[in-house]
C-alpha cells in the first residue's frame, strides 16, 4: 500500500492550537491519500475536530437558515475581461473567460455545511466568466433538489452524498424517466469523506459501560435511562425527515427488531441544541450526527460524547428490505475511531460517504468548461471542518459564506489558477 503523505501544515495547525494563538486555525490542511486508507483519515479527522474546537472560546448553534437577506449573486457579475487577438475573452488576471454570456443556475441543500463547497464553485465559475446564481437563492433538501436538477430548473450543486442519496435517483419524472437518468455524478470533490453516525454522552457511556445501541436496545434499565419524553422507549434524536439519514435509521431500527428504540425527527439545529445542553449537564442523549461538520466542534467524539457503535457490522444495513438496495453498508460501516467511539472497530451503521458534484447532463454536454472545472475541483475534509467551525461560531451570515470562500480561493490561488487554465482548455 502506498504511503500517505501529509503536509507539515498539519503540524502547523497543532502548533497553532497548542500554542494557544487567537488567531483563526489555518484553513488549508492538506491530505495527500493516493491510495485511501479511510481509517487513517477518519480518525485524523477526529483528532482534527478536537483540536478545533479547543481552539474556538464562544459557542453558537449551526442554523440551516444563514441569513434572511438576499445578497447579490456569487460570481454574478463577470470579471474585467480584455478581448484577445482570436476572439476570446480574458479576464485582468490573465484566466481566460470563455463563460462570458452564459447564465449558470447553481444551488445548495439545507444543511449548512455544504454551504462553503457550493460558494467556492460558485466563485470559481465567475472567475471564468459566467454569470452564476447565488446558491442561497435556491436552497433544497435533497429529494426536492434531484428533481430539480433532473428538470433543469437548476444546473448543478455540490451536495451529493453517494451511495447514500442514490435513492433520490430513482423516482419517475413526468416525461417518463427516472430523475438519476438526467444527471451526471461529476468528479470526485471529497472521496469518502462523509462519516455519519450516532453520539452519546461521554460521562453517561463510560458510567453505564455502554458499549453498542444494540446494548442499549436489549436492557430496560437503559432503555429507561435514555426515554426523554417518558414514553417506554429510549429516543434516539435523528435529523429532519427530508433527510436521508433518518431513512436508513429508521431502516436499521427495523432489521434488527429494535422495538425499544424510537427515533426523533425534528430540525436539525433544534436536535442538536437540546443535545448539546443534556450533554454540557452530563445527562444522557443519542444524537445523530455527520463529518465534515461544525457541529463536532461543540459536541467533540473523544472529548464530550462519543460516536455509538451498533455492536456488530451483521447489524448494519446490507442492501436486504428493509433498507433500500443500495444501501448495502457491509463491510464498509466499520472504522478505526480509537477512543472516539464505544468501540474499536467502530460500527457506525454508514458507510462513509463520498460528497460529489451532481449536475443536469443537458447542461454538462452544452457547457463543457464548467463541466470540467467541477471535475478538477478537490477539498480537503480538514479545509471543511475548519470552516464550517468559523460559521458555528458566529461568520454565518450570506457574506461571511462568500468571504470564507473567497479568502480560501485567496490561499489556494496557486492550485485554484491551475483548474480554471485546465477547464477553459475544455472550450
């Protein structure tokens, strides 16, 4: 297996945690993973995270809705351009603009820490000469938002979570096709990136010896010691049901005959608020929860809560009913979490997810520089995370959302200059 490499400014970022500096973290940690070892980078994920959050001293609750104002559109207005010798447009920069003139309707879905992939796309679209939308403008929850691509009422957004959200795929449109037959998966902007899970108290774990949800589900005593709302089963607090991960919760709950477990849908924010206050007074909760997420940084896997394991990876979704078919998790749901998790392997009950660019294919086939741009376009989970920990703690309005993306462009200017001159190639 090849050896991974990582940069020293992974060290820079501990240094700057350790050293106590006031300063905002660094935002590009790079990971190079030629070939990925998922373990490895989940459990650097976490200690990530942690050192994150040791960083941050105000708190704030992650909201799906940024901001009420209508700010202008990312990328909306073009940038100065000089007319070349063959006809082609240039921008003052030097990049070519062969987006000129053309109009790019972008969007994002509703959790808010996809926000940051979707406003640098955005930036980067307008920095080779399209006129692009805002992604606030356009806000879905998933299933809403495949439906929209599929119809061409938008043209991409950066919010795919495959193999998870393969089954927004497959509903039938009014022409007769499927929505999954009107859109491409395009390239590759974080690989295997997305852990997903349930979190329990820390204090609550270790003091009771929990060590599975399966435990948890077989002992009345803890049954009883999880039911918030005081009706006979122990509550699990989900995510909102136009979500995905309630979904296959719920379909895990099923399998397994968990009858003694309930799971609660509500908004995301609301969950996690009422999480994070059983969880500062050191009562017990289960919450699920995802990464690259801000909401880690309150609620830190090793630190305040743990990540619950199921028990046994025969326990997770396999791709039989009632799980859907592609939900098949095995063995692909067990992971290497350390002390971050009830257990070690860690089965989380996901398989961890890869967060790629979805996009109508019309609009790929007719715009083949943009298509390429989002082909070329990576981020680094440690980039995520450290972002989406500025706008937990309070940069979270539309134009803090842009100016995140744009000071992240800033740093990466090297290796950004390099995909627009590949994808304006592709005219």
């Amino acid at each position: 297996m090849p050896d991974l490499a990582v940069d020293l400014e992974v060290e820079t970022l501990i240094s700057h945690v350790l050293e106590g500096s006031s300063e905002t973290p660094p935002a590009r940690v790079r990971l190079q993973c030629p070939s990925m070892r998922r373990s490895w980078l989940m459990g650097k994920l976490v200690l990530t995270v942690a050192l994150l959050a040791a960083s941050c001293t105000s708190s704030g609750d992650d909201d799906n809705d940024a901001d009420g104002s209508s700010p202008d559109g990312i990328g909306a207005e073009s940038p100065e351009t000089n007319g070349d010798a063959d006809g082609s447009a240039t921008a003052a920069s030097g990049i070519p603009t062969p987006g000129a003139g053309t109009t790019i309707v972008a969007a994002r879905a509703n959790w808010s820490t996809g926000y940051f992939q979707n406003a640098v796309l955005a930036a980067l679209m307008g920095e080779l000469g399209y006129e692009v939308t805002d992604p606030a403008e356009r806000e879905f929850p998933p299933g809403n938002g495949y439906v929209a691509l599929a119809q061409g009422d938008i043209d991409y957004w950066a919010d795919g979570w495959f193999p998870n959200h393969d089954r927004w795929l497959e509903p039938t449109l009014t022409d007769g096709t499927a929505v999954g037959d009107n859109l491409t998966i395009v390239g590759q902007l974080m690989p295997a990136a997305g852990l997903e899970g349930f979190l329990i108290t820390r204090t609550v774990a270790e003091a009771n010896d929990i060590q599975s949800l399966q435990q948890i589900n077989d002992d009345p005593t803890l049954v009883a010691l999880f039911d918030i709302d005081g009706n006979g089963l122990a509550d699990l607090f989900g995510c909102p049901d136009e979500w995905t991960c309630d979904d296959v919760a719920t379909a895990t709950l099923e399998r397994n005959g968990w009858t003694n477990l309930e799971l609660r849908r509500d908004r995301y924010d609301t969950m996690v608020a009422e999480t994070l206050t059983r969880v500062e007074a050191g009562q017990p909760v289960i919450q699920y929860s995802w990464s690259p997420s801000g909401f880690l940084a309150d609620l830190t896997p090793g630190d305040n809560v743990l990540w619950l394991s199921l028990g046994s990876i025969d326990l997770v979704c396999d791709g039989t009913a009632p799980c859907q078919e592609m939900w098949d998790f095995q063995p692909a749901a067990s992971v290497s979490l350390g002390d971050a998790c009830t257990q070690d392997p860690c089965i989380t009950g996901w398989e961890s997810a890869s967060i790629r660019v979805a996009a109508n294919s019309s609009f790929l086939e007719s715009n083949p520089v943009a298509a390429a741009l989002l082909e070329l376009v990576t981020l680094e989970v440690d980039d995520v995370v450290a972002l989406a920990v500025r706008f937990n703690r309070g940069e979270n309005t539309e134009q803090d959302v842009k100016t995140i993306a744009a000071e992240w462009i800033g740093e990466n200017r090297a290796q950004v200059d390099a995909w627009l001159l590949e994808a304006a190639a592709a005219s």
